[in-house]
C-alpha cells in the first residue's frame, strides 16, 4: 500500500493514479509531468502563431481593402451577374468574416492541447479522445508536433495512460 500525496487515500502498491484524487503517482521517470509540460507549450506556441496570422490578416485587409473587395465585386459581376458595390459597404464584414475563420482553425489547432494537458494531470476519462485529437492536429508538423503525437500515442495506448481510470466521479 502507498499514501496519496495530496489527499491521504491508501492505494494498492502498483496504481499509477490515486483511486480518491487521481494524482499520479512518481513511476521512476514522471511522463505524466512531462507530457503534459510538452502539450501546454505546444499549446502557446499555437496561440502565438494564429494570434500572429490574424494580426497579419488585419494588416494585409487594412492595407490591400480596396483591391481586394474590387476584385469580389468583378467575381461577383462575372458570375453572378450581381452589381454591388463591396467597397461602399466597407471591408468591415469581410474582415470580420475572416477573422472569424481564423479563430475557428486556431480554436481547433489550440484547445486539443490544453486539454490534453488538463486529461493527463488529472487522468480524466476522455484522456484517449482529447489525445487523438491533438495528435491529428500535430503529427503533420514536424519536427516537434510529430515527436509530441509519438510520445502521446505511447503515453495513451502503451503508456501510463493506457490505463483505464479507476472512478468516474471525478468527471
Ligand atoms: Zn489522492
């Protein structure tokens, strides 16, 4: 038997979690620690670069606005054979639309890895699907998103993870 750390509850010599709190216990090496580590960082890094892109998106709207909305206008004539006139309705809904889709690819390219890392701390049951998810996202990105989806798809199919939780009451 060994105590819990953090909330005093007696577990069985070989748990990898607390059955009351499911802290995981310290196994040699504390890939728990590390991954979870690894999937916050990766998680910023993300931030960063889609908070980069929509800066960028604002520059480049702001900048080429009237090109832009004359080239929709002509498409628009073309196909459609529809005459507005985009520039006097302002680039404001069309750079609002494409912020907005930017937030959505980032929203999906972001929170898989917080949540990861708050599945893993806490041995959440919906570990293995907030993993997969974050490993679609990041496999394609090498090096780093490929040797965190690797270390993930250990950690949860081979690895401490792969262990099913003991209680549910802590969903
Ligand atoms: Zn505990």
């Amino acid at each position: 038997m060994k105590r819990c750390s953090r909330c005093g509850q007696l577990n069985d010599a070989g748990s990898a979690f607390c059955e009351q709190c499911r802290q995981p216990f310290p196994q040699g090496v504390n890939h728990a620690g590390y991954l979870a580590t690894a999937h916050r960082v990766y998680g910023c890094f993300s931030l960063l670069l889609v908070l980069g892109a929509m800066l960028g998106e604002v520059i480049f709207l702001i900048s080429f606005r009237h090109t832009l909305l004359r080239f929709l206008e002509e498409i628009l004539k073309e196909l459609f054979d529809l005459d507005v006139s985009l520039v006097q309705m302002g680039p404001l809904i069309l750079g609002l639309i494409i912020l907005l889709i930017t937030a959505m690819i980032g929203a999906l390219f972001t929170l898989p890895f917080f949540a990861t890392a708050r599945a893993i701390r806490r041995n959440k049951p919906w570990l293995k699907l907030a993993g997969v998810i974050s490993v679609l996202v990041s496999i394609m990105a090498f090096p780093f998103g490929t040797a965190l989806s690797f270390y993930t798809l250990w950690y949860i199919f081979a690895g401490p993870g792969s262990r099913p939780a003991l209680q549910q009451s802590d969903r």
